[in-house]
C-alpha cells in the first residue's frame, strides 16, 4: 500500500504501473527492492520457524492437495521478465519452503516507511508484496480460496497482529529515514488527509498525539495506524438534515452501482455486486434487491476508523470470516507461462472482495424513513484481517459516530440502500483525492 506523488517523470514509463487505490507502490522496482531486502535477510538470518509458521508447514504438508497447490502456485509464475527475478538476478520467492522463510523474518518487524529516489512510497502490507505472483495463479486461486488454507491463514495473521500491538512494534515510529515521522513519511501522510505539508506541527495539529512523547504518544503500530482525527478537523456534514449522508470512512471512491442484483457473478471481470454474498446471506439482505452500492478504497496512510453514514438503530453487526489472499482469477493468468499477471493486483479486485473476504456487516434503521434500513460493509483486504465493530445490536447511533475500525492495513467499504431511496450526488471514480470522512457523500430526496 502507498501514497504517490504526482510527478513520476523520472520513472521510465516500462516501469510505472497505476494501482487502483494505491494499494502497492506504482514504480514494480520499489516492490522488488523491498522483497530484496526481506530475502536477503531471512537468507543471513536463518531461525527456527515461529510456532504458528511451522503448524501452517505442517498444514500444507500433511494434506495433499493443499501440498499440490502451494507447489503449483510458484510453478505457475510466467518465467519471463519481471516476475522470474528480483533486481538482483535471483528468483524473488521459490517455493512455500522459502516463502516460510521470508514470513519468519518479517513478522517479527512492524511495517517500515520506505522511501525511494523516486518519491514512491512503502510497501505496507507485506503478505500482499510476498504473494503478489503467486496469488495470481491457477493454483494459488484455488489455494486461497479454499475453506481449512482460510482457517490456517487467520492463525498466522492473528499472531502477527499480536506482535502490531505489541510495544516493540512501536520501534518504527521514530524520525529516521524509515520512521513513520520522518519528513517524507509525514508529507504524504497529511497530503492523503487533504492537507498540504507545511511544518512539523501539521500532524499533531490534525491528530490525536503528544509530540513530546517517545514515538508521539502511541504504544504501538496498530495504535499509530488507528490514530483518530481531532474533531474539528472531520466535522460531521450537516448534523441537522437526515437527508444528508455523511462518508463512512475516509477514502478514495472505487464505484457507484445502481439496480444491483440479489445473486450475480461478482468473480468474472466486470465484478458484477451479488448482494446475497456480499450480506453473508442474512436474513435482511432480500432488502436490498435492485439498490445502490457505494464503495471506496482506505490506502495504508488513510484515517482507519468508520463513523455512522446516518442516524438510526443497529438492527444486527457481525464479522463475517472469510478469505485474507484470494484476487479474481481473471488478474492472474489463464495458461501457466504464457499470461500476464495484472500487476494492480488484489486492489483491482475490489467488488469481488465484497463478496468473499472478512468483513464487517452493520445493519442500521436509519431515522429518516426516507432511507429505511441501510448496510455497512467494512472489507478487509490482505492481512487486514480483523475488522473491529464498537457498536451494539439495538444501539441507536448518530450520524458521524464512531461505529468501528480496521486494523493492521488497508481496505474497502460499501455504503448500500435500497431500490427505492433515491440517493444521488456521490463522488464519481477517478476523483484524485481521498473524501474526508464525515463529510457530504450523498444526499436523499424525500
């Protein structure tokens, strides 16, 4: 996940590759340096295997058809220029042996800033760097959608938040060059909050923090990551008027759909929004057929937290668990060695994610009969696993309140109504910026 600058002029145009929501850096090279340096040193720094790492070895290797997809997964990877090499001539990941190995070292660090000379940021979600080829595949499309490699996944990334809430992971918080308080980390973290770099003070001036404190006040890497705004900074749009949607969360928009269907093909290309799946199949989501889907991307430097889009009662909140690494098998490749991997990767694959992924559902009965019952929908994508609801069934909730979090990474969410609210004004795909949370989504005409 990354911010990018506006000037790529100094990249050669081979190498530059637009991300859909900024979920990996949009130079390949940078995402190639970083999982250089994590080979590299898991090759100087070999150690015994975490406990949870060596129970998902056992995992993959007692079961024989899982064992077969996690070897035809890196078998499948095109042998051509750039996925069968790093920058230094070596293959990046070999086989699940390696990709053990490579996991070992690095959940025992907290993301790092990485800078570039080429004003391309971090990667901020490791898993998704490692897998990126492999999860593109025949084989690693079936792996990761499979039910027990799903259940084996959340065990290792569980144990990874762990050590994300952990004081040590803390360590990255600092002013270096690869701290998170650096100059060019805090430039682009205020410029996705809409807010031009002017001095050192602009962070604490927009976020809760205590600047005199070690690493800002924040005991952690998930506390940093789900850092809140002070209020005055995301007023609620229009606190007054319950025909004014205020923005769950602070995001850049992916799509607006209208006439959504119940059940649809939601993994061939058009990434058609299948609203059974997307609801778990609740009981409440027969309610939505033919309605409008709002859904917006959360880069890594993004605000975390969701806020209430409307006034009204919690009828039901639940986590639905679902897949952490699996992408529409039409970005990766239909013939071993001879396709293309669509290097946009898991973010291109947003809609079909709705429907797959772990997520948080909210049901709310808004007090504007005129919306009637809505649904939140928090997507976790890639090892942003763990999707935090901090409201009640039967609660009643204003408008710009606190409703949960994501931790650990980037995301998606969706904002649906029913066929007959007739919602209308929201911001259309391809707008630059991301829309602040709190503010003005939408409005509904009685």
């Amino acid at each position: 996940m990354v911010h990018q600058h506006g000037d790529h002029h100094d990249i050669p145009h081979e190498h530059h590759v637009d991300k859909a929501g900024a979920w990996l850096p949009a130079d390949h090279r940078i995402h190639q340096e970083w999982l250089s340096g994590q080979v590299e040193h898991a090759k100087q720094n070999r150690k015994e295997l975490l406990p949870v790492l060596k129970e998902f070895k056992d995992f993959i290797e007692s079961d024989t058809r899982i064992y077969m997809l996690f070897i035809q997964m890196f078998e499948e990877v095109p042998v051509k220029h750039p996925y069968n090499k790093d920058p230094t001539g070596r293959k990046q990941i070999r086989d699940y042996h390696h990709l053990l190995e490579v996991m070992n070292h690095t959940f025992t660090t907290a993301p790092q800033w990485t800078d570039s000379a080429q004003k391309v940021g971090m990667v901020g979600v490791p898993m998704c760097a490692i897998l990126d080829y492999p999860m593109g595949t025949p084989a690693g499309y079936a792996a990761f959608l499979d039910p027990a490699v799903n259940r084996e996944l959340k065990k290792v990334l569980n144990e990874w938040g762990k050590f994300l809430q952990s004081p040590k992971s803390a360590e990255v918080l600092g002013t270096h060059k690869q701290g998170w308080f650096g100059d060019v980390a805090q430039k682009d973290i205020m410029e996705v909050a809409n807010a031009p770099y002017k001095t050192a003070h602009e962070f604490e001036d927009f976020f809760h923090c205590d600047p005199k404190a070690k690493h800002y006040g924040y005991k952690s890497w998930d506390d940093f990551f789900t850092r809140k705004f002070r209020d005055e900074v995301r007023p609620v749009a229009s606190p007054e008027d319950e025909n004014v949607i205020a923005n769950a969360c602070e995001s850049k928009v992916f799509n607006v759909v209208h006439n959504v269907k119940l059940r649809d093909h939601f993994w061939i290309k058009g990434q058609p929004y299948s609203v059974r799946d997307m609801l778990a199949h609740d009981s409440l989501s027969d309610n939505f057929a033919g309605g409008t889907v709002y859904q917006a991307f959360l880069s890594a430097l993004s605000y975390h937290r969701w806020h209430a889009p409307i006034s009204g009662t919690v009828k039901k909140a639940f986590v639905q668990d679902g897949t952490y690494f699996s992408e529409p098998l039409f970005e990766g490749i239909g013939e071993p060695g001879t396709a293309e991997i669509d290097a946009g990767g898991i973010s291109v694959g947003q809609g079909y994610l709705t429907a797959l992924a772990t997520r948080a559902i909210i049901f709310i009965e808004a007090d504007n009969p005129a919306i009637g019952l809505m649904a939140f929908i928090g997507v976790g994508m890639d090892e942003v696993s763990t999707c935090e609801i901090t409201v009640k069934e039967g609660e009643h909730i204003t408008k710009g309140q606190q409703t949960g979090m994501f931790h650990f990474g980037g995301s998606s969410h969706v904002l649906l109504f029913r066929k007959h609210v007739n919602v209308e004004g929201f911001p259309q795909p391809g707008r630059a910026e991301n829309v602040p949370v709190r503010s003005q989504v939408a409005v509904v005409k009685p």
